[in-house]
C-alpha cells in the first residue's frame, strides 16, 4: 500500500492510477462531510467534485505539515464553506425545509435517533443554522474561527448556532406530536 | 465545542468517523475535470515531483549541499595549475615606476582581423614597482605598463607595451604555458 508521500508524489506526476487511488481513499470520509453541510445528495456530490477538483490542483502546494487527511478533509470543509457563501444568498434565513422531514424519524428521545434520522435532521435546517452547527458542534471550531471563516461576527455565529439547537428541538417536538395523534387516532 | 450539550454531544458522536461510499457517477464526473495526462517519466519531471513532496528541511539541505559543491568545484578550478602567475617590476628609467597600472591583453587568433587583442585583466602597480597577475591561463598576452596621472613619472614616461623599444616595432608576445613567468618591463621616455 502506498504511503501519504508516494500517493502525492506520483499524483503530482499525473499518474492516473494515483488520483483514483487518492479519490478512493478519503472520498467515503469526504462525501460523510459532505452529506452534513448539504441540503440533499446531489448537492453533496457537488461539494465533493469541487473539493477534490481543489485537491488535485493544488496538491504541489501541500507542505506536509499534519497528515495527509487533515489537509484532505480542511480543504473539504472549505469548499462546503464555499458552497455555503454561494447559496445563501438565493436562499431565506429563516426557512425551515420542512419537506425533508420524514415521518419514519423515531419519535423517542434525541438518545434513540439514528444517523440518518440525525443526517435528516440536519438536512432539515436552513443553510446558515446547518453550517454553523456542523462547523461547532461536530467540527469543533470556535466561534471566532467560524467567524473569520463565514465573514460574520463572533455574536452572529452565536446566535445561530442557538436558533439551530432550538430549530432541532421544534423539528424533533414536531415529530414527536406526529407520532403521538397517530397512536390515539389508532386507538379509538 | 460545547461538550456538555446534549444536542452537540449526540451529533458528534453520532458522527465520528462517518462514512458513506459515494455513488460511482461521483468518481465519472471527477476523471472528466481532473488534468489526466499521461505521467511524464523523464529525469526533471522526476526532480521537480521530488522536491515538491520533501519536506522544506531537506529541500534547504540540498540546497545548501548543491551550493558548497559549487563553491569547492570552482576554488578547485582556480587553484589547478591550469593557471599561471605573471610578475615583474616596470622601471622608468633608473627607478622603480612608484604608481600605475600593469594590463594583459589576450591575443585571440580565432577573433577577426587576426591581430585584434582584448583586455585579459589589470593589476595595480605598488610602491615597489611591483606586479602580479595571480591567475592567468594558457594563451598568448601582451603586456603594457601606463603610469598614474598622479604619479611624477607621468610627465615623463608614457605608457609602454613589453620589450617594444620604438612605435614602429610591434611589442613581443608572452606565450603562457605551464610555468610561472616573470617580466620586467622598462617604460619609454616621451
């Protein structure tokens, strides 16, 4: 098996056989990241196009400082940041897509929920909320870094990381009265 | 991030690690963007690749390596007794020319016309009367003295090519080989 060095070395020489083998080791951990950041798979797909395009072209400019997969999966997040900055403005703040919700998200407990029910969730959010989130809660970034990043203050990304959790609490509230008035319609 | 909220707690965790084998088409599209030319084997292509996926130290070392080999092969070359030394005094007249100025001028038969000559190299000339051109390689030379502006000998004696004793004699040529040379030289009157 290759290593990080000779992957990027023979990718650098344009070895075809190099970037599937490059794509096919970080793209499964990559389209993960993407899932999150996107609203549905075919925008997913298109956040890992475009950061593995931005791998590729600019591989000769990796400095070998950390692992091969840390500058991998920054390079991802930036180009979901990217996507991010590119959609916003063609979509309104507040919305919630509440067409995404599904109806066979487990009504119990946030502890009960699955990964895909978690992933719907997140997918349910407005691009803003769902960014912000991803970038704090599961990437870890503070808030001034996520600032920096999105081009808002520290109180901005505050506030909408709270009116994110509290987006997530209504959408599982609402789920959960779903769930409740079908189990007494059956009953009666 | 907020470790101790729930809501966080439980995506990260859920999270963590997450994968997802990416529909095949992804992979289609992607070949068709990425530059996929065939991979140029040749020795520089090689090279470049190379220095570009060493980290910075071992560039710099290289370098540095590259840049020392440099230095050594070229004070090897100077101090190869391809090289040889030329010296002498000038004399005005009785005494020893106090300030001026030695030339060497190279005679290039292969330049046209035949008997056109270019400035080798110029030493000054010290208190003593003394010259010496350290480093000078095989070939044939031509050796004029002229004497400073300032000096008192000036007003006197003029610039003169070795061993050409009237205007209308041509000065002698000095043939360096694999030797040493010394040459006096005596300065014309005006």
């Amino acid at each position: 098996m290759l290593t990080d060095n000779e992957l990027i070395n023979r990718c650098l020489l344009k070895d075809p056989r190099a970037q599937e083998l490059l794509y096919r080791r970080f793209a499964p951990k990559m389209y993960g990241v993407c899932l999150r950041y996107a609203g549905n798979e075919g925008e997913a797909e298109d956040i890992l196009q475009e950061g593995f395009i931005r791998i590729f072209n600019n591989l000769q400019h990796y400095r070998f400082e950390g692992a091969l997969a840390g500058w991998v999966h920054r390079t991802m997040i930036n180009t979901a940041i990217n996507h991010y900055h590119k959609n916003l403005k063609f979509r309104k703040e507040s919305e919630l897509n509440e067409n995404l919700l599904v109806a066979t998200i487990h009504p119990d407990a946030l502890s009960f929920l699955s990964r895909d029910e978690l992933l719907q969730v997140i997918r349910t959010l407005p691009i803003g909320y769902r960014t912000i989130f991803n970038l704090y809660a599961i990437e870890g970034y503070t808030h001034r870094e996520i600032g920096a990043m999105l081009g808002i203050s520290e109180n901005t990304s505050k506030s909408q990381l709270s009116r994110a959790r509290n987006a997530i609490r209504e959408i599982l509230t609402k789920q959960m009265k779903i769930e409740q008035n079908g189990r007494v319609s059956s009953n009666r | 991030m907020d470790e101790y909220h729930p809501i966080d707690r439980k995506f990260r965790e859920a999270f963590d690690g997450f994968e997802q084998e990416p529909p095949e088409r992804a992979w289609n599209r992607l070949r068709n963007h990425v530059r996929l030319e065939p991979a140029e084997h040749d020795f520089w292509s090689k090279v470049i690749a190379l220095h570009r996926t060493h980290p910075r130290s071992v560039r710099i070392a290289a370098l540095v390596t590259v840049l020392l080999l440099i230095v050594v092969l070229t004070v090897i070359r100077l101090t190869s007794r391809d090289y040889q030394m030329i010296h002498g005094s000038a004399w005005a007249g009785e005494e020893r020319l106090c300030r001026g100025t030695a030339y060497l001028f190279k005679v290039d038969d292969k330049i046209l016309p035949y008997d056109t000559v270019r400035q080798y190299q110029s030493v000054p000339i010290n208190e003593k009367g003394q010259y010496c051109f350290p480093q000078v390689e095989p070939g044939r030379y031509l050796l004029q003295v002229s004497p400073d502006e300032t000096s008192a000998h000036s007003q006197t004696f003029i610039p003169s090519w070795f061993d050409q004793r009237s205007p209308k004699e041509s000065p002698k040529l000095i043939e360096v080989i694999d030797e040493d040379l010394m040459i006096n030289l005596i300065l014309r009157q005006r």
